[in-house]
C-alpha cells in the first residue's frame, strides 16, 4: 500500500512526498482511513510507530475546507518536547496547504501564545496546564473544535492530567471527533474512552510489547561501577546518538558533566532546565552537536529523534511499561535499535518482570575490564 492511495489533496501529497513518506506504516495505514471517514478512533501503538502522522494528515485534509485562523482542531500533549514534535510535524506535512498550528504551554512566556491566539491558529497542540489557564482567563475558546486528538493518554494518566482532561472534554462541543491513542490501556483510560468516544474504531497494534526492531540485552554491574561500565559501552557502541536514562534530575546532570570530562560531547535533559535550556539540549542531540542526551523519564515519549542507536537504562525503571517507554526512542520506523540495561542485583526482580514481558530472557553481556 502506497500514501497515494489517499484522497489527499495536492498540497498534503507535496507534504508526504517532501517527508519522504513512500508507504504507511501499519498505524497509519489502519488509521487515516477511519479518521478520514469522521470516524471516532481508540489507537493502541507503540512509540516509534510513526501514529502522528496517522492522525496530522486526516485533520489536515479535514481543515482545508471552512473557515481559517481560528482553532478547529486540538492536539493535547503530555509534554512540552511531544507538542513542539508535533507542531513540527505539522508544519512539514502542511508546509503548501496555509494552515497555521500553534504550540500552547507552559514553562515559557504566554504573551507570544497570546499574539499567536490573536493572528489566527487553525490547530492548537497544547499541554493541558497551560491550556485551562487560558481558558479561565479566556484568551481560548474551543466553542469551533471540530476535531479532538488525546495523545499519549496513559503518560497524560501518569502525571495526573486525568481531571483536567476532563475539564477540557467538558468545555469542547458537543459535535466533535475525538481520536485517543495510547502506548496501554489503563482502567482509567479506558474509562476515559468508554465515556467521551462515541462507536469509535478500535487498532491495537500490540501495544504491551517493545517494537521487534530493538535488541535487547543487560550488564549485571555493582552500584560503584556504573560510570566505568557505561563509558566502556559508549566506546564499543559506535557513532550513532545515545539516550541514556537516570531515574533523578540530579543524577542526570552529574552524569553528563562526568561523561563531558571523560571527552564524550554529552548533555542532559531533565526537569530543572527552562523551556530554552531544554530546546537546546534537544536541538543539540537532534542535530548531532552532541552524541549523548542523559534523560531523566521527562524524556521517555517526548524524544522523537531520528537514528539513536542505543537506549541505555543507567538506572532502570520503576515499572516495565516504563521500560518499554524508555526503549520507544530507538528502533523507530523499522531502524533497528539496541536497548541496554545497567543492573544491579537489586535489579534483578525488574528484569525478571521486563523478561515476562518480552517473553523471553534478556542476553548477559559483560565488558572484560570492568
């Protein structure tokens, strides 16, 4: 199956084509047709399985009739980094159609969102926070919404944004498509479906499980051995882009500092940075300045960076569906990745879960000198 398959208009086409888009992937090819048809759709997916598209270029092609420069559509994120991801989207697959998208959170000064507000946006991608602020002070009104997009619900679940997606549901028209995608499917969010998607087509695309693209593999390590283990592992892992990933903010900056003094071109993203410090960071690693990004989870579904080659756990996650978050960042798009983790033997009950999971065992490796 081909994207010209689709009836898209000429200039979405020209978007696909400057993207580099041939054929769908399986997300998008069981999901634009529904979305597409005005159908409401619950997406189970994966990270890395390429469904922004499947719903950016529906609400494209939706958007190209009626009315421009006010909102009719809303993409709400759980992060600032998965908004900006999408609003570039966005704008590469829209590029020749002249619909405007506008980025709405916080962290950063709201008088430019407000100027963007008042110049006239066809699509908002929002995080809620800053969203509802608006609202009370109403700078938005989502009264023309035609098309509703919750994406990465359960991680939206996980940092508490469940009463204010609510509060947002609440205030949208009553006459509105609403797509909902998630890596799981909690109670809660499945509660959340059950509510507010009317008939919506279901896709579930084995959203348990890692992406068959990553290998996976773990070095058993004592507490005090860390930074020399994963220097040897940066060494033997060639040259593509690295995400490693640290459970603290603290730990996520020493550890980039001490990677910078072992003559690695490091840095770190994590939750104490400003919006600009953090852009940086991203626009560094995405553009190759630097080869490590150190992470804390901030950055588990709001990293879409093409070719990392190696996800390493410094320290391992709290649960196995963050694991598979983690892991989500590499082997994107049919690349294949490698995901690594650094164990301790407190460790171990974790990765007895995360083998569970995988159905299999995870191979041991172990560098000679450490």
């Amino acid at each position: 199956m081909k994207f010209d398959t689709y009836s898209f208009h000429p200039s979405i086409k020209a978007g696909i084509s400057g993207a580099g888009f041939t054929t769908p992937t399986p997300i998008q090819e069981r999901a634009i047709q529904p979305v597409l048809d005005g159908h409401d759709l619950l997406g189970l997916a994966q990270t890395g399985t390429g469904k922004t598209a499947a719903f950016v270029l529906p609400i494209l092609q939706r958007l190209l009739n009626g009315p421009r420069g006010r909102p009719r559509a809303l993409i709400i994120s759980p992060t600032r980094e998965l908004a900006e991801q999408t609003h570039t989207s966005i704008a590469t697959l829209g590029r020749q159609t002249g619909l405007r998208s506008l980025t709405i959170y916080g962290g950063v000064s709201v008088k430019p969102q407000i100027n963007g507000l008042r110049a006239g946006a066809d699509i908002l991608v929002a995080c809620p926070g800053r969203l509802l602020d608006l609202m009370r002070q109403r700078v938005i009104k989502l009264s023309s919404i035609e098309i509703l997009v919750l994406d990465e619900a359960d991680q939206m679940f996980d940092m508490g944004f469940l009463p204010d997606i609510r509060r947002i549901l609440s205030a949208l028209p009553t006459h509105h498509q609403t797509l909902l995608f998630s890596a799981t499917m909690p109670d809660e969010i499945r509660s959340l479906a059950n509510e507010f998607l009317r008939h919506p087509k279901t896709i579930s695309l084995g959203a348990s499980r890692p992406v068959e693209t990553v290998g996976h593999a773990v070095y058993p390590v004592e507490q005090n051995k860390k930074v020399e283990l994963l220097l040897g592992i940066l060494h033997q892992s060639g040259n593509g882009k690295v995400l490693v990933f640290t459970r603290t903010k603290h730990r996520a900056k020493k550890l980039a500092g001490l990677l910078r003094k072992a003559g690695m071109a490091a840095t770190s993203l994590q939750g104490n940075l400003s919006q600009n410090q953090r852009q940086l960071a991203m626009d560094n690693f995405r553009n190759g300045r630097v080869r490590v990004l150190v992470a804390t989870d901030i950055a588990a579904r709001g990293i879409d960076v093409s070719l990392i080659s190696h996800v390493i756990n410094y320290d391992m996650p709290d649960t196995a569906i963050a694991y598979t978050h983690r892991i989500g960042r590499t082997g994107r798009m049919a690349n294949h990745g490698d995901a690594v983790s650094l164990a301790t033997q407190a460790d171990l009950p974790m990765v007895r879960t995360i083998e569970r999971l995988l159905g299999r065992s995870l191979e041991r490796r172990r560098l000679a000198r450490v």
